[in-house]
C-alpha cells in the first residue's frame, strides 16, 4: 500500500463539502462536492502511483535459471 501525504487539492475539496454541508446546501451540490473529493483523491493516488514507478529501477533483465 502507498502512503502518501494529502495533497492540498484533497484537503481543499474536502473542506468545500464540509461547508456546503454545513449550509445546508442543495443535494446536488453536495453530491458534485462528494464526486470532487473521490476526483482529487483518485488522482493523487495515479501520482503517487506514478511516482512511486519511476523511483523503481528499470526491470529489463531477466532472470532464467536453467
């Protein structure tokens, strides 16, 4: 498993959802509020992902044992 530190555009989708709920906002903004943070959160997991496989030497050998 990746760990990670938050990015701030996780944390900043998640303080807009706490807000408009705490507003009481419409449904549907708070849905579009809830797909954002799963949107933030998903892509900075495919960077840390990404990240995480470029630090990784190249694996262009083989390893046959006969």
């Amino acid at each position: 498993m990746l760990v990670y530190p938050t990015p701030h555009a996780v944390t900043q989708a998640r303080i807009q959802l706490v807000a408009d709920q705490t507003e009481k906002a419409p449904t549907h903004v708070i849905h579009q509020d809830v797909l954002n943070v799963f949107a933030a959160k998903n892509e900075a997991e495919r960077q840390a992902l990404a990240e995480y496989r470029a630090a990784q030497p190249p694996d262009d050998h083989l390893d046959v044992k006969a």
